[in-house]
C-alpha cells in the first residue's frame, strides 16, 4: 500500500512540476490488550478486579459498601507504523528528478495507557 504526490506549478501558464513525494510500503498494525510488550509505559500484570476493603468502623460511617470493580487501567492501546518515503523536487535546468530526501525508512510507535482512577 502506498502512494505518490507531485506538486505542479501553473504560473504563466506552464505546467511546471516542483516537487514530488513517495510514500510506500505502509504496514499499521493496532494491538489492544493487557500485558502488552511496550518501550514507554511500565505496566505490573494484569489484576482484573481490584478490591480496596474498609474496616468495619469505616463500613458503618459510610453506609456504602466497597464491592469489586473492574479496572482497566492496565488496558494497553499500541499503535505501529512503518513505511518508505522519500521526496524529489524537479531540477529544470537539466530536466531532471533529483532527490531532496532520499528512500527512508519511518517508523512510529505510540503506546496509550488509561490513567488509573484515584
């Protein structure tokens, strides 16, 4: 999967290309689950449900009594991209393609993690 993009200059009433770009190779792949491999998130393993238990004295005061909850906190969102690029501007003095940006590789990774809740 990819595709390419050239800029054309019509001033004067000529069609005069200026640059062109390429972008090729495009693989994305989106991951969501826990325990997840990651770079820049520190994650623990996966507890599912959490209990935070009160006393008893805390119990009565509050009338309100702490059942488990699910907690998706250590729910983990990554995305990764990878493709080629590479961008070439229209030499009209030679009639020529030259390169601006040579054939490179890009590589993006971002990782999301929901804030745990407080």
């Amino acid at each position: 999967l990819g595709f390419k993009l050239t800029v054309i200059d019509d001033i004067n009433g000529r069609d005069m290309p200026l640059l062109r770009g390429d972008l090729s190779d495009i693989r994305v792949r989106l991951r969501r689950g826990f325990n997840l491999e990651t770079h820049s998130i520190e994650v623990l393993p996966p507890s599912i449900l959490r209990w935070s238990p009160l006393s008893t004295m805390d119990k009565l005061l509050s009338k309100k009594q702490t059942l488990p909850f699910s907690d998706l906190s250590e729910l983990i969102v990554k995305l990764t991209a990878k493709a080629s690029s590479a961008i070439d501007y229209y030499n009209a003095r030679v009639a020529l393609w030259e390169p601006l940006l040579e054939p490179s590789p890009l590589h993006v990774v971002v990782e999301w993690q929901k804030a745990a809740p407080s």
